[in-house]
C-alpha cells in the first residue's frame, strides 16, 4: 500500500487546488483556534457525515467501522507516517483497509508543551495535514477503496484522553444520523503509532496515579474497544528510549527489539497484546528509520540547493507536500 504512494502525485492544478483549499482551512482553524471549546474540532473531512458515509459502512462486512487514527506533530508529515496510516488493518481482518483514516494533531505536547520555536505554526500543521489527507483520498480511490478521511484538532496531549474524546465525537456523529445505516454501526478506533509512541503510553510517570492509569486503559480497550496498532522503528530515526538503554550489547537494531519484546511482555501491557488489543507492525525499511527531525534539517542546510532538497523531499514526504515544504520556506526562515 505504501508503495502505491509513489504512484499518485497530484496535478500541478490538482495541487494549486488542495493548497489554496488548504490555506483556507488552516485560516479558519486558526482563527478558532482560541475559542474555548474542548474537544475533537474536525477542520476538514471527505464528508459531512465523516466516519458514517454511506460508502464506509456499506462496504465494511461487519457492522464495525474501523478507522485509523494518526496522532502526530506533523512538523512535517513524513512517508513513514503515511505509511502508517496505510498501513493494512491487522487487528481488523479481514478487511484490506480501513474505513476511515483521522489525521489528528494535539495543540498540547506530552512533553514539548505548545511546541519550540522554529516549529512550524498551527496554520502551517494545518495545511500540511489538508494535504496529507488530499493524497490519502487519492492513494485510496487509485487502490479501488473508498475514500474517508478527516483533519482534527484536539488540545490535550495523553493519548488516552484523546482517544476517549474521539469516541465522544463519533458518539455525537452518529446522533445526527440516526435514520441511516450509521446508528446501527459501531466506530472502533486503531491508534498507529512508532514504537516510542507506545513506550510513553505505558510509563506511568504520565498519570497521576497507578488506578488511574489502569481506569483509563479499561476504558481504551474495554469499553471503546480501541487498539494500538505499532510500528517497528528504526532505532536512528527516535531518541533512545530507557527500554532500549537497559539493554546490554548486540547493535542498536537488536537492542531495539529486545527493548520491544521487554515492553510488549510487561505487567502493563502483556495482556492486551493477548486480547489482540496491540499489534506489531513491520513497515518499509526505509520509512522505519525516517523522521520529521530528520526532514527539518534538510530543509535547513543551505549547503543543499533547492533542486536537490526538492529531489530529497520526493522520497521523504507525502506527494503533496514537497512543493509545499520548498515554496512556504518552513523551518528554513527566522534563522532556526
Ligand atoms: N520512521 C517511523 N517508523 C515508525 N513510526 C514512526 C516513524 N516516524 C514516526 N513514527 C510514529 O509516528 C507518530 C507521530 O510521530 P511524530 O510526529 O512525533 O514524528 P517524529 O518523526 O518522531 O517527529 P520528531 O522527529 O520531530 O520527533 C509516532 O507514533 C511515531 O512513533
Ligand atoms: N502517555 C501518553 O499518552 C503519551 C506520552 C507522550 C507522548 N505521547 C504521544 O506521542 C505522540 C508523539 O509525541 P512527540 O511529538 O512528543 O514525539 C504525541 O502525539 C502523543 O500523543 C503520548
């Protein structure tokens, strides 16, 4: 699937489209942006009805929608991200893809608070988000599936919390449909994410106490049925993580599966890989070891020219987002 992204880049008129589109929404969102709602805010979606468009539930065998979700900085989009939201269904056989894809970006870091300087602005996340989700409706139609996509916002940063707000979300959807085939349908969301992503979920210096902990994971995988679906990293592409420092010799690559299978056999987290509530995930090789750091300090090494950065990017990035990334100058202005 992942491949089928090298295949579908869009038409210089295509593109001009999605970007004025694209600025549009992120002027939007931003002027919301200081409104006091809380929540899942969607800034863009395939249909008003996102999840429960017709096509989703009436091509699903089960009465399940299922919909990926990927939370990220998108500081910027990379390919491996795009490969992660892709990426087939595994803990949702045997359907080939999922119903619907939520690219969901959290205003609060767990560890970064509101961002660094540097970063790129909420507009500029905004935008390349749009169009992040421009190529995923693209990617899909060319593989024959539906195409259901949306953008959200959300401002608390522990994933957990955000999950039980996107269910909320979905509840409330659904609501208004009540007469479709919709209100019969039950939405289950799969968080794909890189392995450090599912280290941090279950370190519990996130959460104010051991029962809370253990309250929200029973929500997550009990009550919302929710999963994680995991990405195998490369151990270049993310800082060490204490799992993987605690293992002793071998090269990175076996300390990082080491620190992976310590994790996965945890008291924590062990018995919801059992329940098939956690799924490894290999991806490409080349995608498993790529980063959004990595992508920024190319856009800002002057010793590489324009053409060459461009030449880069084409492998690094989702389609859309290598003319965006040259002609917006992010990451490359305001001497960062
Ligand atoms: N190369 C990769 N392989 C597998 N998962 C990845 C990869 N890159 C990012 N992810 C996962 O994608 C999700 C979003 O990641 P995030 O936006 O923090 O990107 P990042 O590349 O790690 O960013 P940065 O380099 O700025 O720290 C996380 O769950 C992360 O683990
Ligand atoms: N305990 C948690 O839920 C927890 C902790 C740290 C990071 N995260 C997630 O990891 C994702 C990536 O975070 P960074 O941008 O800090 O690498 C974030 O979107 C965040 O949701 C989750």
């Amino acid at each position: 699937m992942a491949d089928s992204a090298s295949s579908i880049s869009p038409s210089s008129k295509e593109l001009r489209s999605d970007m004025t589109m694209a600025t549009n929404i992120a002027r939007a969102a931003a002027s919301a942006a200081n409104s006091n709602t809380s929540g899942v805010r969607l800034v863009y979606s395939t249909s008003s009805t996102w999840p429960f468009s017709p096509s989703s539930s009436s091509s699903s065998s089960t009465n399940t929608i299922d919909i990926a979700v990927l939370d990220s900085s998108f500081n910027p989009p990379s390919r491996a991200h795009l490969a992660l939201l892709l990426s087939p269904p595994i803990l949702a056989r045997p359907k080939r893809t999922y119903d619907g894809h939520l690219l969901l970006f959290s205003t609060q870091n767990a560890d970064k608070g509101s961002g660094k300087p540097g970063d790129a602005s909420l507009s500029q996340r905004v935008e390349m988000m749009t169009l992040m989700a421009k190529d995923v409706e693209r990617i899909q139609s060319a593989s024959g599936y539906p195409a259901n996509v949306a953008v959200g916002l959300v401002d608390k940063p522990l994933i957990f919390a955000k999950s039980t707000l996107t269910w909320d979300l979905l509840k409330q959807q659904q609501s208004h449909d009540q007469h479709s085939r919709a209100a019969a349908a039950s939405p289950r969301l799969h968080w794909v994410v890189g392995f450090d992503t599912l280290y941090r979920v279950f370190q519990l210096k996130y959460y104010a106490s051991a029962p809370e902990f253990e309250q929200q994971c029973s929500q997550f995988f009990e009550k919302e049925r929710t999963t994680f679906v995991c990405a195998r990293r490369d151990p270049s592409s993310y800082p060490q993580t204490a799992a993987d420092g605690e293992e002793q010799g071998g090269d990175a690559k076996e300390k990082a599966r080491r620190g992976e299978d310590k994790l996965l056999e945890s008291e924590y987290v062990a018995p919801w890989v059992r329940e098939g509530s956690i799924g490894m995930l290999d991806i490409d090789p080349e995608q498993a070891k790529m980063s959004s750091t990595r992508i920024r300090s190319l856009l800002k090494d002057e010793s590489v020219g324009e053409d060459g950065k461009r030449e880069q990017l084409r492998g690094l990035v989702p389609p859309s987002l290598v003319e965006y990334l040259i002609e917006s100058r992010v990451y490359r202005d305001d001497g960062v």
